[in-house]
C-alpha cells in the first residue's frame, strides 16, 4: 500500500490530531501570555495545527495504479 493510500485510509485520524494541536496552540498561547519563547510554540503549534487540517480535509482518492 502506498503512502498517499494510507493517509487517505487514515485521514479522519489526522483531521483529530491536527485539531489537538490547534487547541494546545490556543491553549499554551493563553497561559503563558506576555512569555515570548511560549507565545511563539503556541503560534507555530496552532498555526501548523490549521494548515494540516485544510490538507487532510481537502484530500481526495488516490487512483489505484494496478
């Protein structure tokens, strides 16, 4: 099985993971307010977190190659 088929066959997983780290960004990001080092994880961490769920929700089929 290629990889392309396996995160398609995973893809809800991935839709889940990638909104937890959308929360832990939100999440660190307000706690540790006005701390420059946590401020910027958390960005990063919600940011990536936003991106790979605009991925994994516009995934389509892949075509099989047999």
């Amino acid at each position: 099985m290629a990889l392309n088929q396996k995160i398609y066959n995973n893809r809800k997983t991935l839709r889940i993971i990638s909104i937890l780290m959308m929360f832990l960004g939100v999440i660190i990001a307000y706690f540790c307010y006005n701390s420059e080092p946590w401020e910027t994880i958390g960005g990063f961490l919600c940011g990536a977190g936003f991106a790979l769920f605009i991925i994994f929700v516009s995934l389509k089929e892949p075509k099989n190659q047999s």
